[in-house]
C-alpha cells in the first residue's frame, strides 16, 4: 500500500530526520534498532535489525 509520500532534506551533516507518523506506519517504535542499506536505483532501505538479522537466519537474505 502507497501512502502520501513525505519530503524530506539530507542536511549539511547527511543526517535526515523522518516523520514519527510514517515510523509509525511502518512499525519502528522511538529507540528501534534499523539496518540501513541501498538496493540501487536511488533507494534506501531502512529495515527492523530484528527482522533482518531473522531473514538473514531463515532465507539468506535481507
């Protein structure tokens, strides 16, 4: 499912800040764990440490 898109600004340090509502949505709680990485294409993903370091365990991949 597609939400509103927020936009957002790398500032001078690289550092962006995301909306607690789109965490929200996406099941990051305040103080979460994330793995950060790039799937190419201009994309970022942000993932739950848990359920990557789960996935890596059971399928191999993140």
């Amino acid at each position: 499912m597609l939400r509103e898109p927020a936009e957002l600004r790398v500032d001078d340090q690289g550092l962006v800040e995301l909306p607690i509502g789109l965490l929200a949505e996406a099941g990051i709680a305040p103080g979460a764990d994330l793995l950060a990485f790039s799937d190419g294409n201009g994309r970022i993903v942000l993932r739950r440490a848990e359920d990557a370091i789960r996935d890596l365990l059971e399928r191999g991949e993140l």
